[in-house]
C-alpha cells in the first residue's frame, strides 16, 4: 500500500524537481553499490533501495525482473524497453559489465 502511495505521488506530480532529486538519489545508489570502497553491508542495502525505488515507480511486478536483467546482462542497445529515466539515473550499470557484488546485491530481489 505504502509503494502505490508513493507510485501515485511520482505519477500525479508533475514537479521536475521532484522526479530530478529522486533519480538523483537512484543514480547515488547505483554508485555506492559500484563502489568498493563501501562495506558490503552498505552495498547491499544500496542495492535493495534501488531495487525497491525502482519496483516503486514502475508499480508493475512483471516487469521489474527484466529491467533489472538488462541492467546487469545488457547494454543501452538493449534496453528499449527501460524508461528513459532508469537508463540516465543507471548508466553506470548499462555502459558497462558490473562488479559480481552489484549482480549479487541486485538479483536478491
């Protein structure tokens, strides 16, 4: 119920600077779980936050292992599929073959 709140918030509020924070705040997941210099443990919770970030806004339970799937095994080329912010906030993830750690901490969906 919380998830669907939030999903409708993103949808129904149109303010840039809202949508611009949020994927600012996916984009620093991604680099601290593709940083390791974290502790595992910190890594791992980035991974489950951008995970439950992006379960969130997509609000369609289907759909969210194939993005994570071309996240991890696929380029931009790929990933037409993905939603144009997903591809920007992720780009490390799409331009090039993550660590095993960033595999393993997104796949514990």
């Amino acid at each position: 119920q919380v998830q669907e709140k939030i999903h409708d918030i993103f949808c129904k509020n149109a303010e840039t600077s809202l949508w611009e924070a949020m994927c600012g705040l996916l984009t620093c997941f991604i680099e601290i779980l593709l940083d390791g210099d974290f502790l595992q443990t910190v890594q791992s919770t980035a991974g489950m936050a951008a995970l439950l970030f992006i379960k969130t806004i997509v609000n369609c339970d289907e759909l969210l292992p194939k993005l994570v799937h071309d996240l991890l095994f696929n380029s931009t080329q790929r990933a037409h599929d993905a939603p144009g912010w997903l591809i920007t906030s992720c780009r490390q993830l799409y331009d090039a073959v993550p660590p095993d750690d960033a595999i393993l901490f997104l796949s514990q969906e």
